[in-house]
C-alpha cells in the first residue's frame, strides 16, 4: 500500500511539474522570474519541481498559480492535460492557434481517459530508422496487418482491431480540413485523433500513418507537424510512413487478386471500384497498383477522372458519430455513479449540458435523469 502512494505522489509531482513548465513557457516567462514570484532563492529549484523531483507546497502552488494566471486545479486536475501529452499532426498550412487549440482539448479528452479507464502501459513498438528501405516499412505493415488479425480488407476493422488487440483510442473529431488527423500519446494513452469530416477512405489512409508514428515512436519521434516545408529525416519518416500505411491498408496478394477480377467499365472506374472494395481513397489505391506495377504511371487516370468516376458510382459519405464509443461510455458511466458532473463532463468534451445530452445519445446511451 505504501509503494501505490508512492507512486501517486510521483505521478503528482510528475504531472505539476510538467504543467508549470508548460504554462511558463507559454508565457515566455524565465525560471528566474518565477522562482521570484514564488519567493524562491535559486532558479534551479523550480528547475527541480519542474522535473518532478520537488514537491510544490501548498503556498508555493497558490503563488505559481497566481504568476502565472491559472487556477490552482490547472495543476492537479486529472482530466486536464497541459505539457504531458505529445502530438504529432497531419495538416497542411494548419494556424498554430488552431494546433494549441486541438492540444488542449485532445489533452482532456486523453487524461480523461486515461484516469476512467486506467489502461495498461504496454505499448506495441517498431523499430524502424530513417535510414530503412521503403521496403522494410511495407514490410512492417504487412506485419502489423497480420497481428491486428485482419484480412484481405484491413481498412473495414482497422480502427477497433488498433483498439481492441494494442488499446489505441481512436478519436473522431471535429477540425478544421487543414488538419486531417493526429497521433498522440499521453503516459499510458496512445491515441489518433481523426476528422471526421473527411472521408471514409482518407480517414482509414491517415489512421494507418498515424499507427506508424506510434510504433516508431521511440525509433523516431514524429515532428509536432507533418507539412511539406519539413527537413529531409522528417520526409523519409513521413514516406515510411505512407509506405507502412499502403501494406498495411492493401496487402500485395489481395489487390493482386482483385485487380485480375476487376474488369468492368473504364481505368478509372476500375481503379475506384478497387479503393471502394478495400476502403481507401481512390488517388491512395492508383499509386499502390503503379508501385506494384499493376498499372502503368503514364497509363495511371488523373485524380480528376478519378472523383469523376467516383461521383458517377459511389455514395454519400457518413461522418461517425464524435469522439470514440469507450471513451463516451466512460464518461456516461461516470456521470451516472455521480463521479463526473454534467458540467463538468460538457466541459471536457468542450460542448454544453445538452451537447453532451446528444453526444451520449449519438452512441446510445442516454442519462437516467432529465436536465
């Protein structure tokens, strides 16, 4: 029993230390000032609590709080992350408010589960290089593939498979489209936080990049921001990626076979009958038959005859519902046992009483009480 308060004594001066130091820097504020504020004699001492190696007393908590304009639970708060959750982000162009923004709320929606559902650390891991062949990521997704226990269309269970067998926390979320999605990890909590405005193909495609990152995370953290202005590592990593995703998404034997039964109508109608039949968009589906050579680059259709072809043969898109069914269902149960208040769960999902009301009922649960 000592040891378990030990150990939550650890992760409390883990978790202030790490929100002081982020709201600081947030601020642009030096370690010196602070300690100032703080009535501190040496800047290493906050240096110290930052770490996690120095409790933050009482008074002194009171007095950060104020230096810094938060609240006192800005610090201690278990369904609030500031500092401790890593993203790294799929966008293009994306505003940086708009990052802090989607950190902020992915941090509660992650520590929120991760203190409801108290989920085991193991984590799966990769160890790929910058320096590996494109092969050996496809290679890798092949595997990955097989160890989700998925078959020749893996992109149809991929998300609860990732859930299921490796506890990842499959979020959808609303954002704006320069940002399609995200991979993020928080102690314990591996996440992807997808848009769910996008497409059913594209969401599956950025859900397998975002696997990538977090299996290679340890081998090579992903940048905060995937963008074409990136460095040479932070491409090849990107690129690796993308190659793991198309494995992962379109096993070689399986579009093989299909591309041989797939006859009917035009190139480009073929080529989106494929990416309709293994989930994928169909731009994503074109290069992976070329890079198989299954179809010739300068025979490959343009991506507009493809949305041609694909307005002409497919149907409407459905957006899921938000946020992810164990994660609502979490915190459904936590305001039922009287654990969570009503306000207090709106407020982590960023929605009013009666949004959280609708999110609840969007995966069929509904509160024993009326508001």
């Amino acid at each position: 029993m000592q040891d378990y308060y030990c150990d939550m004594d650890s992760i409390m001066m883990t978790r202030v230390g790490a929100r002081m130091r982020a709201r600081r820097e947030r601020l642009n504020m030096k370690q010196e000032d602070l300690a100032t504020a703080l009535g501190l004699p040496h800047r290493q001492t906050i240096g110290s609590i930052e770490a996690g190696e120095r409790r933050l007393q009482p008074a002194e908590m009171a007095a950060a709080a104020k230096a810094l304009g938060v609240r006192i639970d800005y610090f201690t708060d278990p369904f609030h992350a500031a500092g401790e959750a890593a993203f790294s982000f799929r966008a293009d162009d994306a505003d940086e408010a708009i990052l802090v923004s989607l950190e902020e709320a992915g941090g509660r929606w992650l520590a929120t589960y991760e203190e409801l559902a108290k989920p085991s650390p193991i984590r799966r891991s990769v160890s790929l290089r910058p320096q590996d062949s494109y092969e050996k990521a496809q290679a890798a997704g092949e595997a990955a593939r097989r160890a989700l226990g998925l078959g020749p269309f893996p992109a149809v269970d991929l998300a609860n498979a990732v859930e299921r067998e490796w506890g990842v926390l499959v979020l959808y979320i609303d954002a704006p489209g320069s940002v399609s999605g995200a991979a993020s990890r928080l102690h314990g909590v591996d996440a992807v936080m997808l848009n769910r405005a996008e497409s059913f193909g594209r969401r599956n495609y950025d859900l397998a990049h975002e696997i990538f990152h977090l299996l290679t995370w340890d081998s090579m953290p992903p940048a905060r921001l995937d963008t074409q202005r990136s460095g040479k590592s932070a491409k090849r990593i990107e690129e690796l990626a993308n190659n793991f995703a198309a494995a992962l998404l379109m096993p070689e034997d399986s579009v093989r076979v299909q591309w041989a039964q797939t006859t009917a109508g035009s190139l480009a109608e073929r080529v989106v009958a494929m990416a309709a039949r293994f989930a994928v968009s169909a731009p994503a589906m074109k290069w992976r038959l070329v890079n198989l050579n299954l179809l010739e680059k300068k025979d490959a259709p343009s991506d507009a005859e493809l949305c041609s072809a694909g307005l002409r043969t497919q149907g409407k898109d459905v957006s899921p519902p938000l946020f992810n069914n164990k994660l609502v269902s979490l915190i459904h149960r936590a305001v039922e046992a009287g654990e969570l208040s009503v306000r207090k769960a709106a407020s982590i999902l960023g929605t009013t009483s009666h949004g959280l009301v609708e999110v609840f009922r969007s995966h069929g649960r509904a509160l024993s009480y009326e508001l």
